[in-house]
C-alpha cells in the first residue's frame, strides 16, 4: 500500500535509522517498559520499540496508515505486545488505558500540535516517567532556552521534568522533507515534585506564569500588577517594605522581565504571592 503524507496531520516520516535508534537508545527501555507511541506513521519507530518494550501502544489519527499498520503488524497485535488505536491523540484517554501503570512517550510527533501533546501529559494525572520526543529545531531551543531567555514554554517544561536535547536531526532525514531541521528533545524525571516540595498550589502557579508573561516587553513587576495592584507594584525595586495582603516575603523584582527570572525564581515568587481569585481551568495552564 503506498500512502501519500498528509499535510494536514504533519506528517513527515523518519528515516535515518542512526536517528531512529538513538531515540530508542535515549527512551533507555527495558522488557518491562510500556511505550505510548504518538503518530506511528509507516510504524518504522514502531518496529524498534517492539524490539525493547513489554507493551507498546500506538496512536494513529490516520485510518489509512491505523489499516496499513494492522497489516504489518498483524503478529504483535494478536500477542498484545502492541495496542493499536485509531484515535486523536488529544482525545486519547489516559486514566481509562493507562490508569495506574509506569509509562514513557517515545515518538516522532506532528509539529503542529507540539504544544498541545506537551500540555495533555505534563499535566495528566498519570504523568509519563519520561518523554523522548521528535521536534522541530527551534523548538526544542526554545524548550531548554538555549539563548538564555525563558518562556511560558521552558518553564512550563522545566516546572515538571528535566528538558535536554539529544541530537539536531537535518530535514533531508524525513519524507517528505519539511522545511525545518528537527531535534530529539528528552524531558525525564516528569513529576510534580516541585509544587509538592515547595507547597505550591499548581493552579496559581500557573496564573502567576501567564500574568508575568502576558506582555513581554514589560516589565515584570508591571504585568503582575493584574494579580493585585496593591501586591507587587510597591515592593518592585525596594527592599525591607512591610508585607501587603498574600505576601509571605520581600519581592525585590527591579527592572526584570519575566523571559529574565529562571525556575527557580518563579517557584520564590510563586511562594510569596497567593493570587485571589478562581483556579484556573485547565486550558490556562500551560500554553
């Protein structure tokens, strides 16, 4: 069966197997690992992660390719050590088909909902353990802030696991060729031990980010200011100011911009400031 890739779903198939087998390598799988695969496409990743994993499941939008993939995978599926479901992933349900159990995401993603895949499962009750993912380049650079410049993206990747990249992978790689060079990106150590350790409410965490971030020439201290004008505004620049209402310490914010302030910071501030208010929907979160 020869299929044509659809531009409308991203898709752009890997085929350099030095880049395929050090996306696998860097998954560090064992027999026992269940691998959710996103977008398996031709199944070339597929094929690889079989030979590792316990369990894989796979995740095909494409009827076309979901039928093409049934057929060339007609053994691993009669055994169950592949779970092929033809389904959005953004629908996909994590708590029905997953609940309870250790996974990792190794996968070849479509670009365009990049964004979106990282929202669902850093956020999901059952996070994955790990996350090996195929990106585009810039990216992947804007997810380790590599110029040194932070962004709701990098912090919220940041917030809850460890963000590397592993190797840059030129788009003469990939069929069709898309017009972009991409990088395998890991985020491993995916938890919510940072908000637990530090007793920060999630929600609010996330109110803070966005307020900070929502205008990025500005300063800091002004964008916060949609928080509670009373909260941030005097104490920006100054030191020793006596505590206003949902402050637990001093803020001395200066002249910064949020794309300034690293995790840490964020988490600091995040512990000085309680946001009045509603929690945030889940949409909020993380963009």
């Amino acid at each position: 069966m020869i299929h044509k890739a659809k531009k409308s779903l991203g898709q752009n198939f890997l085929k350099s197997v030095p880049a395929l087998n050090k996306i696998v390598e860097t998954g560090e799988i064992s027999s026992t690992d269940t691998i959710l695969e996103i977008g398996p496409g031709k199944g070339a990743l597929t094929e690889k992660l079989l030979e590792k994993a316990g369990r894989v499941i796979a995740i095909e939008k494409d009827y076309e390719l979901f039928e093409l993939l049934k057929i060339k995978f007609k053994k691993e599926i009669e055994t169950r050590t592949l779970i092929l479901v033809c389904e959005d992933i953004l629908n996909f349900d994590v708590q029905q088909n997953i609940s309870g159990q250790n996974y990792k995401i190794i996968a070849n993603i479509p670009y365009n909902i990049t964004g979106a895949i990282l929202k669902k499962f850093l956020t999901e009750k059952n996070q994955p353990e790990r996350m090996i993912l195929m990106v585009q380049n810039e990216v992947a650079k804007r997810i380790v802030a590599q110029d040194g410049k932070e962004s709701i993206l990098s912090i919220s990747v940041k917030a809850y696991g460890n963000p590397k990249i592993i190797m840059k992978v030129p788009a003469r790689y990939f069929s069709p060729e898309p017009n972009v060079d991409s990088a395998v990106i890991a985020i491993k150590n995916i938890s919510r031990k940072i908000f637990i350790e530090n007793n920060i409410d999630e929600d609010n965490f996330w109110k803070i980010i966005r307020a900070g971030f929502a205008h990025k020439r500005k300063k800091l201290s002004s964008n916060l200011k949609k928080i509670d004008p009373l909260l941030i505004s005097p104490l920006a620049g100054e030191e020793n100011i006596p505590m206003t209402r949902g402050v637990r310490g001093v803020i001395d914010l200066g002249n910064k911009r949020a794309e300034e302030l690293t995790l840490i910071e964020w988490i600091n501030l995040a512990k000085a400031i309680t946001p009045p208010g509603l929690p945030l929907s889940r949409e909020e979160k993380i963009q």
